[in-house]
C-alpha cells in the first residue's frame, strides 16, 4: 500500500498496520501527518478488505504529541491560535474513534498529550513494560486540546483524570494498567506478539457486528435504558440478517467453529 515516510501503512490478512515513523521528532503529530492518517483511517475503514487496525510507533516513543517546532514557527508568525492544528487534530481523533473497525493501540514507549489521546481513541490499548503516559497539557499552561478531558474520566474515573491532567503526572504501564488507562501489559519484546495474536483474533471475528457494538457503546451515553434496548434489538436484526449471523447459526447447529467473512 502507498506510504508516506512520517507513517508507514501495511495490509496482511484482515489487518492494517499504522506505523508512526518521524522517530527524530518522537512521532509528534505535524499538520501533514495528522491529515494524512486521518484520510488513511478513512480509506481503511471503506476497504472491505481491512478488520482491524493497529496503531504503533517507530523508535522510543508512541508519540510526543504535538509538535512544538510547527507550533513555535506558528507563533512566531502570530498564527498560533489561526494555523490549524486543532482542528487537523480533532478531526484524526473524531475519525479514529469512530472508525467501524476494531482498532488496537500498541503503545511502545512514551505517550505524552496528543499522542496519549491518539491511543485514548482506540477501542483497545496494549503497553510494553516501558511505556510512560502524560496529559503535558498544564505544563504548558494548557488545557487539553484532543480528547482526553472527553474519555480519561471514562475510562479511569474522574478523580484520576484530574490527577493526570492537573498535576501533569509521568505515569508508568504498571499505573496506566491498575488505573484501568490500558487493559493489558506485557514485556518490550513480546509486544508485537501479543498485538499481532490480539489483532488476528479481531480480524477472524464477526466485524459487522463489532460495528454495531462499537456504536452502541458510543451512543449508550446519551440514551436512557429503554431508548438504548430499542437500539440494540435494531442492531440485532441487522447482524442476524447478516452473512456472519447466518454463518454463526450454521455453525452452532453443525457443532464447528464459524468461519465468518466481515460482512
């Protein structure tokens, strides 16, 4: 597939692996990169061939975040509230967290602001031993910019979201683990490992009906219980009426394992 040198973008067996490759700049996110990963995603999420991504980092860092020598040059032209990278941001983040396909963050070192919201959007997080989780925004006099107001009191409550955010605290995997920031932990080398059989498991599985359970639970927030029940009987006659819903009944019926399609 066709890449750019700042992200490196690999198709195999149901699987896209995203790949943030501008290692000298710990992989902060530039308005070029930010734009081109969020048309990537776009086009992976209409590839029939695509069921899960995967999103990592080359070098030391899963991403520094933004990246303050565009900032700085901003600045210095008095464009810093006008040059566009919030909005390239919050477009990526919108588009990421709401792509169709389960997507998996392998976050390989240090995850600071932006880049720590980068693997906030996805559906699940895996953390090598040394991976290092900061918010970076009020040390910089800053209040976030790319999310993680929106989903740290989600995912870790909201007390341990003010503690990250407020105090701008350098948390350790073992911490991101415990506070519920990753849902597993694993050992530098044996990340790919545990990624790669993490991501194949999610490509074998039913991904129409991941869809439609990712956007339950992303509109679950803003229903009350019967309006979500009424939502959820839809999803299921959707995924009933579907090739691997089908597939899924032969299969229980046949006493084997189902072989599902993705659609």
């Amino acid at each position: 597939m066709t890449t750019q040198l700042a992200v490196l973008c690999q198709k195999e067996a149901g699987i896209a692996h995203l790949t943030l490759n501008r290692v000298e700049q710990r992989n902060a996110l530039d308005i070029p990169t930010l734009n081109f990963l969020h048309d990537t995603l776009q086009t992976l999420n209409d590839d029939p061939e695509v069921r899960v991504v995967v999103l990592t980092g080359n070098g030391r860092s899963f991403c520094a975040g933004a990246d303050l020598a565009e900032w700085a040059a901003a600045e210095a032209r008095g464009e810093l509230e006008s040059y566009g990278w919030t909005e390239a941001a919050h477009r990526l983040m919108a588009r990421l967290h709401s792509l169709n396909k389960p997507t998996i963050a392998a976050i390989n070192g240090t995850a600071v602001g932006a880049g720590m919201d980068l693997a906030l959007c996805c559906d699940l997080r895996v953390a090598a031993q040394s991976a290092r989780f900061k918010a970076g925004y009020t040390s910089m006099a800053y209040a976030p910019d790319a999310g993680a107001s929106w989903h740290l009191p989600r995912l870790i409550g909201s007390e341990q979201a003010k503690r990250l955010l407020f105090l701008d605290e350098l948390w350790g995997a073992e911490r991101a683990l415990a506070t519920g920031l990753v849902g597993e932990l694993c050992a530098d080398e044996q990340l790919p490992a545990v990624v790669a059989e993490l991501a194949q498991r999610l490509a074998n599985g039913p991904t129409f009906a991941f869809a439609q359970t990712k956007q339950l639970i992303r509109d679950g927030a803003h229903r009350d219980l019967p309006a979500h029940l009424h939502a959820e009987q839809a999803a299921g006659l959707l995924c009933g009426r579907s090739a691997d819903g089908a597939e899924a009944l032969r299969a229980s019926l046949e006493k084997r394992a189902p072989r599902f399609i993705g659609r």
